[in-house]
C-alpha cells in the first residue's frame, strides 16, 4: 500500500477515538457475534504473526489518568540524552498520526508508516480475524521500533492498562503517573476501581513506579503489585521526588531525587508546577531502566530539549494564546493553578472550549473559564463532541458571557476579536480541538 491507501485501510477499522466504544471494539461492530469479554488474545495473535516484535523491544510502559504523554516525552528525551536509540509510542496526536511512532523524537515517515502497515495488514489478514485501529496502530509501532532495533520503546497506553492493547509487551518499567476519575463508564467509579484497571501494566520482576501520593491508592497499587510479583516498587515521597519546585522564565527550576541521588538546577521549558511530578517520575523511571544514575549533566540536557505541544503551549503574543488539552477535570485544575501561578499580573481571560461527550462540563468551566470576559464553545471535530451548549450553559450559570460557534475557525476568531492585547486567550479542552486549532493560530 501506498501512503494514501495505508491510511484508508486503517481508518476502515473500528475506532473508539471515532465513536465506537469498548463493546464496538470487542465485537468489533459485528452485531451478529457475540460480545467478548476483555481479552488480549487478538492482539497476541495478530503480533504472533508479525513475529511477536513487541517482545524484542525492552519496554518502559505509561500509564495514568494525567501526565502520562508528558512523562513520556520527558522519559524519551532523558533516555537519548543518555545515548539510548528511542522508540516513543503515544496517542492521540495532534495533528499527524506520524506523531504518535517516533524514533529518537522524529515521527515516522508517510513511506516507512504505509510500509509497516502493510505488513500489519498482511498479518490481520492471516488472522482471520478484523482488529480495532489502535490494536493494528499499536501492531505497527511495535514492528517498526523491532525493525529499527531500538534500545528502548517508550510506550504510552491508549486507555486504562490490563486490557490496553500496548499491554501485550513485557514491561521491564511500568508507570503510574496518578489515578482520578476518568472512563469511568469502562472502569469503574471510583479511583480504586480505576487504579486496579491500570495496575494491570505491573509485570513479574519488572520494577512498578508509582506517581500518586493518596495513601489508600498507594496501598492499593502497592498490594497489587507485590501479587503480580513485582520486583521492585519505587514510590513518589519514598524512592524519589520533586523536592523543589520554582517558577523559572519560560518553565520551571527543579531540585530531583531519586534513590541513586540528588539532581540540582534542572530546567524544565514547560508550564505548570504538575510538570516537576512529571518530571521526577520520568526521571526514576530513567533510572529504573538503566540500573543506574545518570550524569548530572544528560538530565540537564534531556529536560532541557524536552517540547509538549498543545499542553500550555504558547502559540502567539498580544494578546498571549495558550493552546491546553486539559480533557478531564483533574487537567483542568492543574492547568487553572499552572495559570494562576504563573500568568497571574494577566487580568483578562478569554477561553475557546470544546469537549467529548462523557467529560463533566460543569468542573471544567468552573476550573478554566470563572471570571473570563467571554468564553467560545465549539463541537471538537470529533463524532464524540459535546453538544456546545452544555458548556455554554454551564458557563452563563456562573456569570460568564458565552456563545457557541459553529466551527472551531470561527470559535478562534471570535475568541481573536473579544481579547485585548494585553489579554489571554485559552483554547482548552479535548485534545482533538487543541489539535484543530494549532495550524490555524500558526498561519494567524
């Protein structure tokens, strides 16, 4: 398959980021078959016929409900700083899907892309059997990173952890980034439900990082841990920590601490004190797969390079526009209190929104959008947008001015015409209008 033809093909396959839902993927939208239950094995088999590559990847597996692409941009620039040869695989992407496989931080080519997809297509065929687009995108990436034997895949799971299908590998690092409530239609409703989901990344005699600090969900990760004998447990607080945490021009000045030592005048070029969290659990993780300290000066150098699009990204000045896909409640406070701390002499806020159904409108605005002159709601050019209104109504309940748009180009010029210069301009929510609105602020 050429280029064009690779990705039709894909895309022709059930997708959950399209609609579908988890029993669509299970059964994959065939009404007259039975429902599955979660398992792995069509996964495991369409990699048994690609030669199970995944297996010869040495694998540091993501996950959380937060944080966890940061973290994974942040572990893959530690590690080739440290002159490892990267595979990073990490979803969604903003605007190409050659962001999500990457190879010491550079996308896939289109020609390499269609030709590991072809190889993927051949094995879904001997199969016998249809696969979801992120198992056959998943398939693709652990191919490519086996072609190009990488020392390290970076890997960051789509949704949840035990049924993901990045799961198939043998993770020698598994990492926790921090649990909230999310996908609590497929998980759960409570953060132990949730925490047990994502736990099912921890593999026997692999080291389990754990990112959150909530006791209960510390001892629960930690129990479940020790029963799917994990070697070694290091904890947020315990093994390592972010033990300073300044603001700094244009990102943060961090003071680190692993079990091997202490890591002083680090620079981060990221928003957001929830960025040295990330940037501690990336760097034990770092540490967890070498075996070993790093040079003082490969961590400084590794977080230095480190770039986050769409993620309190600063995309224009006068008036400042800041693209953030805070996509849960939990991101929206994080991103609120990054905003406060750091853009507080800013008075004025306009705010662009738009959200996937099954997100609670009501916390989002109440984090992003309280005391902002005006706020814009647009559909995200997904088939699971969020009716507009909803975030239009839940900001007029708090006293905002809000109008809906009818497409996101109209939304960002709406939102161009009611800042003033000295104002910002937030566009924030799902990640798929973060991804809409970076090439058309670019060309602006």
């Amino acid at each position: 398959m050429d280029s064009n033809e690779a990705m039709a093909w894909l895309d022709g396959h059930v997708n959950m980021e399209k609609g579908a839902s988890v029993n669509d993927v299970a059964g994959l939208a065939m009404p007259a078959r039975r429902l599955e239950p979660p398992s792995l094995n069509r996964m495991r088999r369409l990699l048994a016929f690609l030669g199970d590559p995944q297996l010869d990847v040495d694998v540091v597996h993501l996950t959380g409900t937060n944080g966890k692409g940061s973290t994974a941009r942040m572990l893959s620039a530690l590690l080739l700083a440290a002159g490892q040869r990267v595979g990073t695989y990490t979803s969604p992407h903003l605007e190409r899907l050659n962001e999500r496989i990457a190879l010491d931080g550079e996308p896939i080519g289109n020609a390499e892309l269609a030709a590991t997809l072809t190889d993927v297509a051949l094995a879904e065929t001997a199969t016998g059997q249809a696969c979801s687009f992120f198992e056959l995108l998943t398939a693709a990436a652990y191919r490519w990173f086996q072609d190009l034997a990488v020392d390290v895949g970076v890997i960051e799971v789509g949704m949840g952890g035990t049924w993901d299908a990045t799961n198939a590998a043998e993770g020698l690092v598994s990492v926790i980034t921090n649990v909230e409530l999310d996908h609590m239609e497929y998980f759960g409703s409570t953060r132990a439900d949730i925490a047990r989901e994502k736990s099912g990344i921890f593999k026997e005699g692999g080291v389990a990082i754990i990112g959150d600090t909530d006791p209960e969900i510390v001892a629960l990760l930690r129990e479940l841990a020790q029963e799917r004998g994990v070697a070694d447990i290091w904890q947020r607080g315990d093994q390592f920590d972010c033990v300073s945490n300044r603001l700094a021009l244009a990102g943060r000045a961090l003071v680190l601490r692993t079990p091997s030592r202490t890591y002083t005048d680090v620079f981060i070029p990221l928003h957001g004190r929830h960025q040295g969290d990330n940037a501690a659990i990336a760097l034990a993780a770092a540490e967890a797969f070498l075996g070993e300290a790093l040079d003082p000066e490969v961590v400084l150098a590794g977080f230095a390079s480190v770039v986050n699009p769409g993620r309190l990204e600063v995309v224009g000045r006068r008036p400042l526009v800041m693209l953030d896909g805070a996509h849960n409640p939990a991101g929206a406070r994080a991103a609120a209190a990054a905003l406060d701390e750091e853009f507080a002499t800013i008075e004025g806020r306009v705010v662009v929104m738009g959200l996937l159904d099954g997100r609670d409108e009501v916390e989002m605005v109440r984090a992003l959008c309280t005391g902002a002159r005006r706020m814009i709601a647009v559909a995200p050019p997904s088939p699971r947008a969020m009716d507009p209104q909803r975030i239009v109504d839940a900001a007029r309940a708090l006293g905002v001015e809000a109008t809906v748009a009818p497409n996101v180009a109209r939304a960002l010029a709406d939102g161009l015409a009611a800042a003033e210069e000295t104002d910002l301009l937030l566009v924030t929510g799902s990640l798929y209008l973060v991804g809409a609105a970076r090439p058309l602020l670019r060309k602006k």
